[in-house]
C-alpha cells in the first residue's frame, strides 16, 4: 500500500511540474510556486504514509489478538433418554473421616522463637509466595511467622491448609518436634480435604519414627496408604513401613 502511495505521489508530482512547463515563463514566480506546490505535495503524501503505518500497525494487532482468542466451543450434542441415563453420576460413598485421636498424642511444644514482623502483602497468593520464599532462604522464623499470618488472617483460603504444612516442616528444620507435629495434626483436623493431608500424615509417622514410637508410626503410614493409595506420600510411607519391619 505504501508502494502505490508513493507512486501515486510522484506522480501528481510530475503532472504538476509539466503543466507548470507548459506555461512556460508566462507569469513570473511561476518556479517557485511549482517549488511550493511539490512541497505541499510531498507533505501530503508523508502524512498519508504515516496514516497507512498506523491502520496497518492497528491491524496487525487485531490479528494478532485474534489469534490468542480461544475459539467458541462446539455446542454438545442433544441428549438422548439413553445418554442422559448414561450420563448420570453414580453416588459414592463419602470418605470416611480421619480418626486423629487413634494416632499418639503429640509431646507438649517447645517454645517458639519471637514472632517476626513481616510487611503485609497485597493478596493472600502474594502473602503465601513470600513466606515460602523466605523458608527457601533458610529465615525458617520469618517464614513461620509469615504461614501463621495466613493461617490466622484467612483460614478459609484454599493456602490455608499448605501454609500449616509448611509451618510444621519449619518447625521439623528447627527440630521443634512437638511444634511439627502439632502443626501437622492441626492440618489433617481442621482440613481433611486439603491437598497436604496426605504429606502431613506421612510427617506425623516420620516423627513417631524418629521419637522411638514404632507402633505411632506404623499407623500414621498405615493411614496415608490407606485413605490416599495414588499419593507420592503413601509410596514413601510404604518404603518406611517395609524399613520398620526389617528393623529389628
């Protein structure tokens, strides 16, 4: 497009300067107002380029835009009598709940370091980020505290139930055992559907273990293999019930 505008351009240039030409010296100035008129012209056509680049400019975006649009999904056929019966879900049982109290009762906590304070972010994801940052740091006291805030501000929070989890492993790294597992066991009582349920189970036996608690630790991993089968958690807590029962 900008190739025909120049074009076009010159040549409304070159048909004014001939007809300038053609009237020879007839009228004085006649030069300098071809001057002009060419330069009239030639502004013009550097405002009508830049009019072009922008439309085309614009384009490219709107394409470019449409190309990231997800397209509209294909409508689902009309059920039939057979696929609606077909289509309809089959009711299962609900889980049964977790008994905590057949697990061992946790050691009385030990003291906690001081409570750092810690600026308060904008969001709750943005709250979670930054005290998990700090834990991957090693600040395991500014990253407690971080996770309590959380816990404490917005326990209904879909976070909630992993920034308990990552308290109690703080807590583990501080060797704050009865810390841990009361940090653990709060998790599986008060979210039983949360997604790190089965890793604070598996931790509960790891600590049962290391207290000398064969029997506590056996039915912590029991449970995790129980109740989560198709869980990362409950492949570890078979290898540890297989290295329990090989122990003397």
């Amino acid at each position: 497009m900008r190739g025909r505008l120049r074009s076009g351009a010159g040549l409304l240039v070159a048909s004014l300067a001939a007809t300038r030409a053609r009237g020879g010296c007839s009228s004085r100035g006649a030069p300098q107002r071809a001057r002009h008129d060419v330069t009239v012209l030639a502004d013009r056509v550097r405002a009508l380029e830049e009019k072009v680049a922008a439309h085309e400019a614009e384009l490219a975006r709107r394409r470019a835009a449409e190309a990231v649009r997800p397209a509209p999904a294909a409508p689902l056929p009309a059920a039939t009598p057979e696929r609606e019966a077909a289509a309809e879900p089959i009711p299962t049982p609900p889980p049964a709940p977790i008994e905590v109290d057949d697990l061992p009762a946790a050691p009385p906590p030990a003291p906690r370091p001081a409570a750092c304070v810690l600026p308060v972010p904008s969001s709750v994801e943005s709250a979670y980020e930054a005290a998990l940052a700090r834990y991957d740091a090693g600040d395991l006291a500014a990253a407690e505290a971080g996770f309590e805030a959380l816990v404490t501000g917005h326990p209904e929070s879909e976070l909630a139930d992993n920034a308990l989890f990552w308290i109690g492993a703080a807590r583990m790294k501080r060797g704050d055992a009865a810390g841990a597992e009361e940090a653990f066991r709060g998790l599986v009582e008060s979210y039983p559907a949360g997604n790190k349920v089965p890793d604070a189970l598996f931790q509960l036996g790891v600590l049962r273990e290391r207290a000398g608690d064969g029997e506590g630790a056996r039915a912590a991993f029991e449970t995790v293999i129980d109740r989560f089968p198709l869980s990362e958690a409950a492949e570890r807590a078979a290898e540890r019930l297989r290295s329990l029962s090989q122990s003397p």
